[in-house]
C-alpha cells in the first residue's frame, strides 16, 4: 500500500470529520447496469476532492442478496460482483487516498445474509450441530413445534421467527431474524462468529480501510441462557431496559466484543476507527460506546427528527455536546441518512441549507448522506418500484425508506440524468433537472457550491477553534424561535429560523451565508429570513 498525505493527519482524524455517506447502488453507475458501482465512484473521486470531505463512508459493498440493500451480507470478505471486484476495491481505496479521503466501511455484525454459506450449512445440518449454534435456531412451541418459540416482533413487520423445513423435507426448527428473514441473527456467544469478524475486521484492515461503521451495534448479544428466550412486541426505545440487563438491546456484554475489536483496531498504525450506530436511551448509555478501549464514534440521531425550531435544536445541540464532553469525546451529526427521509423535504430546502451550515460550524464530526450537498428531496417512488422490505413486510402500510435512496443526479436535462447509461434500479425524478451536480457546478448560489465553501472554511477557520459558547439575544430568543446563535474561538454563527430579516449587533467579516444577502454596517449586521451566516471576528 502506498504513503498517502491526508488532509488531517493524525490519529484522530475522525474527531472532527466531515464524512460523506455512499450508499453505492446509488452513487455513479460505470457499467450501465441501472446500479452504482465502485468503478462509479472511482470516476466521481475528483467529486469529492472538489467538496473537501475528510472521508467516506460506504454502505455495504459485500454479495448479498439485497433483501435488505445489502444489509443481508452473504460474504462478509468480498464484493458484491455487480458493485466490481476486490482488485476494483483497492483501486477505489488507493484512488481516495491519493487524494486525502479515508475509507470507512460498514460492518454488518448482527446478522448475515440468508444466502451465508454459514446459513446455508446450518440448514443442511442437524439440529443441536455446531452450524446451527452459529445463529439463533430453536425449537418451536406446540405439539408438532408450529408455533413460535417466542413472542418477538421483527424490526420490519410481524415476527422475528421463521421456520425452516428440514433436510428430509420435514417441518422443522426456527430461527431468530430481528430484520427480515433474510438476515439471521447471529449467535454471539459462539466462539467462532466473535473470531469470524476479527478475521473480517484484519481483512478489510490490511486491504487499507481507515474504518468501520457498526451497524445495529447495540443488538449483537441477546439474553438466551438457561433456555431463555426474548420476547417484545415493540421496538420503542422505553421498553427497553437501561442497566444493562434487557434482553436484547445494550446489554453490558456487548462491550466485551468492541474491547477485542480495539485490540484489532490498534494493531494498525494509524489505528482503525469505528462510529457505532446504537439505539440506546438514555443518551447517557451511548457514552459507554466511545470508551477508550471500545469503539471511537457513536453516532447522534436527534437531528434527523428534530423540527427547524430554535428551542428544540438548541436543546439537543447542547446535550449532545455536554453529554460527549463528560467523556472527553465530540459528537456526530447528521442531518441525513440512508434510513430517513432527507432533510430538504422534511424541514423544507432553504431550511436545511440554514441548519447544514449551522450544524457544520459545531464541534465534532459531521456525517453528510450523498445528495445532502445537492439539496435532494426524497424520490417519489411508485409501489411497484419499491424494494424496501419495511414495505413488503408492512403489506404497504408503512412505504419504507427507497425514497431516501434513489441515485443522484449528475448531468444533462433528463432523467436518470448521466447516473446510468441504463435503466436506474430507483427511478429519478423529471423534476431534479436543475439539482444536477452540472448545473450546480457553476452557479455560485447553489446548495452543491455552500457546502463546498463551507466544508473549506470550516477546515479553515472551526476544527479545533474552541468550545461552543451559546449567545443569547434578549431580544430574538430561541424562545421565540427565531435566532438561535454560537460563538467558536473568533467565528460567529448565527441562524435566522424566522421569515423575516434580524438585525443584530455585531461586526465582523461574512464568510459564508446559506441564503440571500447580508446587510452589514455600522456595528449591525442583517441576517436575511431562514438563512445561517458565518462572521470572522
Ligand atoms: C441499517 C438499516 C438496516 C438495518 C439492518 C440499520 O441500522 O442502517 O439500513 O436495514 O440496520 O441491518
């Protein structure tokens, strides 16, 4: 592997990271098959070079049988032929490197695909065998086991249970699933599947990944000694108990497997990093995460849902910055994800330029979901387009998540606007012809050229430049929602939420606005309606 410069050298690169979210079947698609591939994001790295991000974070790139996306991991050491090859793989790594990106990558712990040879074998063989141990199968409840070993509800729809048939064709076991049927759970108290990921974790490793995202990274040991088996009929984050002891999510085990992950993670120079995605309440619990022989990262998910409301924003703003600094550590923030619908057509799109920028300045690193910089709003997709098992498992009830992941838009006048050559796997909309990144390319106003700006000046000026201290403005308060304010080291930042111009008092060079014009004079700045502005002081 070759030396390459990054643009933030040290070991810990990713306190204050801007990471750039691919979830690459929706990226760039070089083989015109209608999915994004990693020779597609090989040809866009000039792309992200331009938008000054610090790293990438790729969703799953393994086989899988994207059941769930590619959530449903068949080969935890591979690539999924229709995304390229190991060799393309390292090519895509070594092509981001070159240019100071790093590379994390998510990892899929709690659950394989159905299509797993591990799964498979498990199938194949006995009850009680050493395969079927490796995930969570049991016998079901009745005279002839034909009902459910437990009362446990799936993430996506009804049961968390399925029953397979067989070798000799009879009704048989069944097996835990907290996803769809396609994702068996994977026993964690099998030696072999804890060894399994450090063998994955080396493998990615030496191949020169910079990290991991930790999917589900709450969930992986469940309560199932002595015969015991979980029950719920619900996810909701209150039901679940907090000391440790539920029977599914955040138990005090779970630590144990991230404590032999950092071992793994510090046999690199510089050692590997790990951002976990858990679920836990109260927030507190998630600080147990970035212990400092645990993982580095745990993301923050308050902003996803938060509403462009001073009050609320300022209230999870600073209790994720006050929680993280009890551990010595900086918050995540992300406004987007691939499980969510986008900020632009949750909060409106001027609004998320106005609360990108804010969220940009604040201290800690920040997540950007591709398309975020763009100003896209979610696909409207037709049900017969749809492939999010949330919507099959719901029967339609609930439409799931494709919206948040049609491809991006590139170039042209027509959809599916230079992405493919083909027919895209999630339509484009007719409707994004002026979002392309080429019509973006060139307009200083638009959303693609503030987020470059900013990512420029925030290197410039705010990574490392101090703590966030609120400013309160007797007269435009949160309260009445409509400023809401910060000063870092010699840079302010302030967002209007309100549809009217503030004027406050204070002076200072502009750096960066999010919308409309800046009115400055005489010790009194004009802030324009929903609208962020950076001053240099
Ligand atoms: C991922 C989802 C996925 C689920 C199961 C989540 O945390 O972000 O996209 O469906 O885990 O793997």
């Amino acid at each position: 592997m070759s030396e390459f410069t990054f643009l933030t050298g040290s070991e810990d690169w990713w306190r204050q990271a801007v990471v750039y979210q691919i979830y690459p079947r929706s990226f760039a698609d070089a083989n015109g098959d209608g999915i994004g591939d990693l020779k597609g994001i090989i040809s866009r790295v000039p792309y992200l070079k331009a938008l000054g991000i610090d790293a990438v974070w790729l969703s799953p790139h393994y086989p899988s049988a994207l059941a769930d996306g590619g959530y449903d991991v068949d080969d935890y050491r591979n690539v999924d032929p229709r995304l390229g090859t190991l060799a393309e793989f390292d090519e895509m790594i070594d092509a981001l490197h070159a240019e100071g990106i790093r590379v994390i990558i998510d990892i899929v712990p709690n659950h394989s695909g159905s299509g797993h040879v591990w799964f498979q074998e498990a199938l194949r063989s006995p009850k009680g065998s050493p395969a079927r141990d490796r995930y969570i199968f049991r016998d079901g409840k009745g005279e002839n086991g034909e009902i459910r070993p437990s009362e446990l509800v799936s993430h996506f729809g009804p049961t968390a249970w399925t029953r397979i048939t067989e070798p000799d064709g009879t009704p048989g076991q069944w097996y835990m699933h907290l996803f769809a049927p396609e994702q068996p759970d994977f026993n964690w108290d099998n030696p072999e599947v804890r060894e399994d990921f450090l063998k994955t974790l080396r493998f990615w490793s030496d191949r020169g990944v910079d990290g991991y995202r930790v999917d589900v990274a709450h969930a992986l040991v469940k309560n199932l000694a002595n015969g015991h088996l979980p029950e719920r009929a619900s996810y909701d984050l209150s039901l679940v108990k907090h000391d440790g002891s539920d029977d599914l999510f955040d138990r005090d085990e779970v630590h144990d497997i991230y404590r032999s992950w950092r071992k793994v993670f510090n046999e690199y120079n510089p050692p590997r990093m790990a951002v976990a995605e858990a679920w836990v309440h109260p927030p507190v619990n998630a600080t147990r995460y970035v212990r400092s022989d645990e993982l580095h990262q745990v993301f923050n998910f308050d902003l996803l849902d938060a509403a462009f409301n001073a009050q609320q924003l300022y209230g999870l703003m600073s209790a994720a910055i006050d929680l993280m600094k009890s551990v010595g550590a900086l918050p995540t923030w992300a406004l987007s994800n691939h499980d969510s619908p986008r900020v632009a057509s949750r909060i409106g799109e001027v609004q998320s330029r106005a609360l990108a920028l804010f969220v940009l300045a604040l201290p800690g690193s920040c997540y950007v979901y591709a398309g975020q910089e763009l100003g896209l709003p979610d696909g409207v997709i037709p049900d017969e387009a749809r492939q999010d098992p949330i919507y099959f498992r719901t029967k339609g009830t609930q439409k799931g998540r494709d919206g948040a992941r049609v491809p991006l838009p590139w170039s042209g006048e027509a959809a599916p606007f230079g992405f493919t050559s083909g027919s895209p796997w999630l339509p484009l909309q007719e409707s994004w012809k002026e979002l392309t990144v080429e019509k973006q390319d060139t307009d200083p106003k638009s959303s693609l050229n503030l987020y470059r700006s900013a990512l420029n000046l925030r290197a410039e000026h705010l990574v490392d430049n101090g703590e966030v201290q609120w400013i309160e403005s007797p007269e435009h308060g949160r309260k009445n929602n409509s400023l809401l304010a910060f000063k870092r080291g010699n840079v302010s930042i302030y967002m209007n939420l309100s549809d009217t111009p503030i004027e406050v008092e204070v002076s200072g060079k502009l750096l960066v606005v999010s919308a409309g014009i800046v009115d400055g004079r005489d010790g009194k700045v004009t802030i324009p309606p929903v609208s962020t502005i950076w001053l240099h002081h």
